[in-house]
C-alpha cells in the first residue's frame, strides 16, 4: 500500500486495537495497514512498542470503511 495512496481512517489506543479494525476491514474486503501515530503520546513512546495507532485505507476506499465502522459502533 503506497502511503500517497492512503487515508487515516481511525486512530485506536493500541497496535491490538488496530489490528481488531484492520481484520474487520479486511473481512469486508478492504485494503487496510496501520502505524505508529505522529502525536507524542509518552516520553517512553520511542523506547515501547505501545500507543497509539493509525488505521489507514486506500483514500478510494475511505468512505466505504467510514461506513463499515460507524456500523460496527452502533
């Protein structure tokens, strides 16, 4: 997934949170990654693996997982 190509579609607490969107995006057929986020969320964040994350999508997708997640919050 080229980065030009994507849009952040949910930042999440942790890389297991991420990975819980990522696989219910990806059961609906959606391309989807996550990363670090660029917020500074600790002093230790770059010495842990924890924090926040980005749950990014290609943009031509982006409103169909917008869709797909408010959904999945109701």
């Amino acid at each position: 997934m080229d980065a030009n190509d994507t849009a952040v579609v949910k930042v999440v607490a942790s890389e297991a949170e991420a990975q819980i969107v990522c696989g219910l995006l990806e059961s609906a057929g959606l391309e989807c990654s996550y990363r670090d986020t660029e917020a500074l969320d600790s002093l230790l964040e770059e010495f842990t693996p924890a924090g926040p994350r980005e749950v990014v999508v290609l943009k031509s997708d982006l409103a169909a997982a917008q869709a797909l997640l408010a959904e999945a919050e109701d």
